[in-house]
C-alpha cells in the first residue's frame, strides 16, 4: 500500500486518527481538573503534552498524505488551538510566563495562518470553532497586555459575529453576543490610560529586589509564593471568570519581563531564544517573543490561583492545598473581592451598584452596633452570620459565605490577607485569635469610594481600593474627577516620579522603624508585598485627607497589626506626598492638610522663588 507506515504497516492515516483519539482522551481529563489537584494535573499535563506533541509532529511529517486521506485544515488548526489552550492553563496553574509565551505562539499560528476559514460559513460547528478560538486568544493576550492583538480581536470577533448571524440561525449565536458585551465594557472600564505604567513589578520602574532595603528587626524573610485570588460582586466588570479587580491583582504579582514593555538605551531584551522546538512552532515569532517574555536574572512569578465565584467547599479546599505546599520561608496571599452578607449592606457603586452614599451610610450605621472583634464570633460563626463574604449568590444564604471563622485553619501558615468589601472589618476578628501565625491584613473601606465621579453615565473602573494597590497614581487621578483625556502627560510624568520616589521613601523609612511590627517586618522584604503595603499607606492618607469625606472613618481602609504612628495620614510623611501630589494636578483645595503642613508649604514656595 501507497499509505503504509514502513515500519509497522499501518496506513499513516489511522496511525494519525488514533493519536487524536489518544489525545482528546487525554485533553478531556485535563480540562475540567479541580486546582486543588495540583500534583496530579501536573502529571496529567505531561502526558497529555506529550501525546499533542506526538501528533504535532506526525501531522507536520505526514502533512501530503494525511491530506491527501481527506485531512482538512481546521483539523490542523485544532490540534494547534488546542496546544495553545493547554500552555495557558498550565500558565493558570503554575504563572510561569514562558507558558504564557508558548500560548501565545500557537494561538497567533492558528490566526495568521487561517486554519478555519474554509467552509467557514457553511458549517456551524466550525464557526463556533472560531469564535472559541478567537475568545480564547483574547484572554491570553489581555494577560500579556497585548492590547494591540485585543482590539484587533475583538474586530475581528464582532464581524465574524455578524457574518454567522447572517449565515446561519441567529439564536445559535445569542450567548456570542454577551462575550462581545463582555470584553466592549472590559476595554470600556480597564483603557489606555489605567495602562500608561505596567502594573506588573518593572525593575526599569520599580526598586530591583536585589536593592530593597533590609528590615534589620526582621526574625526572618519571607517570600510571596502563592497566592488565592477569589472575586464575585453581582454584576462586575469581568471577561469570561476574570473580573476587573483580580486581572488587576494577577497582574501585580507579576514580574514585567525587561524589554517588553519598557524600552530604554536600546538595550536588547534579557533572555535566549529557544528556537523551533519539539511541538513544532514557528521558528522566527518564538524566538522574539520568548525574549520578551522571559529574563532568567528575576525570580519566578509567585503561584497563583484565580477563582471565580467558587463554592465555599471548593475555595477551602485550593486554600487547603495552598497552604499544605507553601515552602517553609513562603507567605500566601489571599485576596477576596466580593459583597458583604449584611442584610443591610450592599456592594459599593464600584461594581456596579447605584444606590446613594446617603443610603449605604445609614445601611453601615446600622449593622456596627455590634462587636465584631470578640473570640466569642469567631467561634459561633451563626452569632456573626451578618458578616461574611458572599461569593456566590445570595439566594442559597449562607452556603456562599465565607466567614473569618472559615480562615482559622489556615492561620498555621503565614498568611496576607486583602480584603476589598463592605463587610472587610469583620475579618478583624481574625487578629489574637490564629492558630500559630499572626495575619498580615490589608482591609478595604465599608464604604468605597466611587473612582470616577464626573459622569455617572461612564462605565464602572473597577474597585478604589484594589486600584489604589494595583494603579495607585491613576486612582488618585480618577478620584480628583479627571479622565485621561484631561490630563497633561508631562504633569502626569512628575506626578509618577514624584509617587515613586515617595513610596520608596516610605518603603526606607519602615525598614528602618525600630518598632515596626514582626508581621510586617518578615514581609517588607518581599517586593510584592512591600508595593501592595505602601499602596495602601498612599491610599488611607489620601482618602483620610480628602475633604468630601474627611473624618468619616467609613471610607478609610484599615490594615492589622498597626504600622508605626509616623505614617498616619496626620503625620508629615504622608501629608507632604499627597499634598505635593494634589498641587501637581492643582487639587490642594479637595483635602483638609494640617496648617502646620501648609505654613511649611508656603514657606518652601517662597523659598523657591527667592523670596
């Protein structure tokens, strides 16, 4: 026969279809595999892998006669979409970006390339095939920040959209419509100028981890090495399950790859290429974009695990595995964004809700009558249960809830804990009662200030509170009234520098505090966890000083064990920033400053101008 394989006789096109068979066996366990089986999808990984490779690479040796048997090209086009999906869950479970990088790769392949365009509009199923394919390149490329390849997706999204509602049955396509209306308001709400600074860690912007200072008091250095991020708020701004908040703190616990986003001197991008390699992607993109990606002098990216709206037994059980593989000098950051359980508390206006500050004031005065701090909650979680967070829906009560009892367990291992909600102050309850380490806590207002409060009518931007940790100077912008379309670049240039310089000020300062609390001192060493700690410092001195709020402690977030008294709003290093911050964009008016911190203003203006 013509089409034998010459080493064992069987036609080189059955040899073909029983290693897809093989490999969608394989894909199909691996999908739907839970987080908090790590170990386990790892191995499953491998093996399916290595069968995609095997096929990969037997399809490409074989292509004449294989097509010549009938294969067609969106066939091709498949495995490879498939391979790309595979590199991006294991990016998901592991945030290694050369996963994220290889993803990349073969997802651009498939659309350059055009596998699915023939019959493309004859067939239903190889339409949905694309439109799969196409919303499936959109989140690997929100990740990167390829916002060049988004826009030109979601184009390209929208018209194939239209084409197959002509084609064909229009119902077939109504859940279409909602994932465009999905990604339109994510774009809408996260644009270009939330984008102008990476919000990964950039050693071109931010302090190298080699250069930070060292905490002379500190027992021992901890590392961020994992981290829970969970977010549900009916109604949010997300993409597919990544919501607005947690692509925001994805993307902070990320090392910018050198080069990528920032150029400087013409210095060439840190990082080898790697050629073409065994699962056969094309040789040139690889090799340049794995540049990028990847710089061999950083550390890894801390592990991250990204749900959204979980079951409550679900959420315990990858923060059970979380905990049980932190490394023993490892610390696991958890991040909750989601509504209060409070019958009368109610999700901010950030997320969506457009209920008055009048009303959400009354509802906050009415559920802080009582104690949340006492042992006596924590322990009887039914004697609290007006304080949880919900991430699921209300309707099954409880079920949903997550309650500061509920993180007791996990205490035994060190533990930063962000929480962005109205009920965040309940998870005060937490500190004196863990179970061998103290919680790092970062709490976010009851009540959350609205970002943009120019036009009501413009799309959401996501959470204050986890902006200013994620976007500090934009949210700062934002909460004057300003869009991005109003503000002077060479203004918001010194503005930046200014803020940086600042916060690694600050940053020097509390290593060098001779009473700074040993939470706080294991962890400043971390340069994740140090950028998050003095966000939040900028944060509670800008909304504690902000005029339209001031004294109306709320609205000011609060973070446990306290940090030293030098670095209260009402302390001069952090009147002085936020003062020098508000003159840049001519604001002073909209915050109440100590009159011994104007004098001393006044008094360095004339000095300037030779008075």
């Amino acid at each position: 026969m013509s089409q034998q394989n010459s080493s064992n006789s069987i036609p080189v096109s059955e040899v073909y279809w029983s290693l897809v068979a093989k490999a969608d066996k394989k894909f199909s366990k691996i999908r739907d595999l839970p987080y908090y089986q790590r170990n386990r999808y790892d191995t499953y990984f491998y093996k399916v892998f290595k069968v995609y490779t095997q096929l990969w690479k037997f399809q490409q040796e074989n292509r004449q006669k294989l097509v010549e048997a009938g294969l067609k090209r969106w066939e091709i086009g498949d495995i490879a979409s498939r391979i790309g999906q595979l590199y991006f869950g294991q990016y998901m479970r592991t945030s290694e970006a050369s996963y994220l990088s290889e993803s990349y790769i073969f997802y651009e392949a498939v659309l350059n390339r055009e596998y699915f365009k023939d019959g493309l509009f004859q067939d239903v199923n190889l339409s949905s095939k694309q439109l799969r394919f196409l919303a499936r390149f959109l989140t690997v490329c929100l990740v990167l920040n390829r916002r060049d390849m988004v826009y030109q997706l979601v184009n390209q999204l929208k018209m194939l959209l239209d084409e197959c509602k002509r084609a064909f049955q229009e119902t077939d396509f109504k859940e279409w419509k909602l994932v465009v209306q999905e990604i339109v308001k994510f774009l809408k709400a996260d644009p270009a100028f939330m984008n102008i600074r990476p919000l990964r860690y950039s050693v071109v912007l931010d302090l190298h981890p080699d250069c930070l200072p060292q905490v002379v008091e500190a027992k021992r250095k901890l590392r961020l090495r994992d981290a829970l991020l969970c977010s549900y708020h009916p109604n949010e701004v997300k993409y597919s399950e990544l919501t607005l908040d947690t692509f925001r703190i994805l993307q902070c616990l990320e090392w910018e790859p050198s080069g990528s986003f920032y150029q400087t001197g013409g210095i060439p991008p840190s990082g080898a290429g790697t050629g073409i390699g065994q699962n056969g992607a094309p040789g040139p993109s690889r090799v340049n974009y794995s540049q990028d990606i990847s710089d061999p002098t950083l550390p890894p990216n801390p592990r991250k695990s990204i749900l959204y709206r979980p079951s409550v037994t679900n959420f315990l059980a990858v923060l059970a595995t979380n905990c049980e593989e932190l490394p023993h000098d490892g610390v696991l950051l958890l991040y909750i964004s989601a509504a209060g359980s409070s019958q009368n508390s109610f999700s901010s206006p950030s997320h969506g809700s457009g209920r008055s500050f009048m009303s959400r004031a009354a509802d906050l005065e009415a559920t802080s009558t009582s104690s949340l701090n006492s042992e006596y909650e924590i322990a009887n979680p039914t004697s609290a249960k007006g304080y949880c967070l919900y991430i699921g829906s209300r309707s099954s009560g409880g079920l949903n809830g997550i309650y500061p009892c509920d993180l007791l367990p996990f205490t035994r291992r060190p533990l930063f804990l962000v929480i962005d909600s109205d009920s965040s102050k309940a998870f005060t309850a937490l500190s004196g009662s863990e179970k061998g380490e103290s919680v790092a806590m970062l709490l976010s207002p009851a009540i959350s200030l609205p970002i943009s409060t120019v036009d009501s009518s413009r799309q959401p931007s996501g959470s204050s509170f986890t902006s200013f940790l994620t976007i500090p100077l934009q949210a700062f912008v934002l909460m004057l009234g300003f869009m991005g379309s109003d503000i002077d670049m060479d203004m918001y240039g010194k503005a930046d520098k200014l803020l940086s310089s600042s916060l690694n000020e600050w940053g020097l300062l509390l290593a060098a505090s001779d009473n700074l609390n040993p939470v706080w001192a294991q962890t400043l060493g971390d340069p994740f966890l140090r950028r998050l700690l003095l966000r939040f410092l900028f944060c509670r001195a800008v909304l504690a000083l902000y005029a339209p709020i001031f004294n109306k402690t709320e609205y000011f977030p609060e973070c446990i064990p306290s940090l030293p008294d030098a670095f209260l709003p009402t302390g001069d290093t952090c009147q002085r920033t936020v003062l020098q911050l508000a003159d840049i964009f001519g604001a002073t008016s909209k915050f109440n400053f100590s009159k011994e911190m104007m004098l001393s203003d006044n008094k360095a203006r004339r000095t300037e101008v030779g008075y």
